[in-house]
C-alpha cells in the first residue's frame, strides 16, 4: 500500500487566500439563483463585476505568494523568468 504524503501546513496567506474564495464561491452561487429568478441584467452584472475583482485579487495574493519564492522547489530560487510567466498566466 502506497502511502500520501501529507501537505504542508497552510500560511496565514493561504487561509486568507482560502477564505477569500470561499466567499467567492458563495458569491457565484449568487449569481446563478439571480440568473434562475430572472433578476435584472443590472444587477447581474454588477455582481460578475465583484467576482472577477474578488478572483483578481486572490490571484494577484498567490503570486506575491509565488514572487517572494515560497510556491518554488525547495532551494531554488524564483527568477524574473519565472515571475513573468507566473504573471502571464494570471492575466491569461
């Protein structure tokens, strides 16, 4: 039998990150009760407006997170390559 290894404890950046995204979670589950009750396109939008404020921001905690070299391989260093990329991705 193989054995899992066990993950490291979270940061405190992590559970803020973390509950970051289960408020957005939360907040698309709004968004799809208005759609199914037929609310306003407005006010629909003004809450997709607040998700994608609420996921750039937790993106933008994980790569300070990643910059600052705890996302990298134990003794190696993050280079500026490797943040470009990371900021790539991020803004797709």
């Amino acid at each position: 039998m193989t054995t899992v290894p066990t993950p490291p404890p979270l940061s405190e950046t992590d559970e803020k990150v973390l509950k970051r995204l289960r408020r957005i979670e939360g907040q698309v589950r709004g968004l799809q009760r208005m759609i199914e009750e037929g609310r306003e396109c407005h006010d629909i939008l003004i809450q997709f407006s607040g998700v994608r404020s609420a996921l750039d921001a937790a993106g933008e905690q994980v790569l300070e997170q990643y910059a600052s070299g705890c996302r990298a391989h134990p003794g190696e260093k993050v280079t500026p390559q490797d943040v470009v990329r990371a900021v790539k991705l991020l803004r797709g």
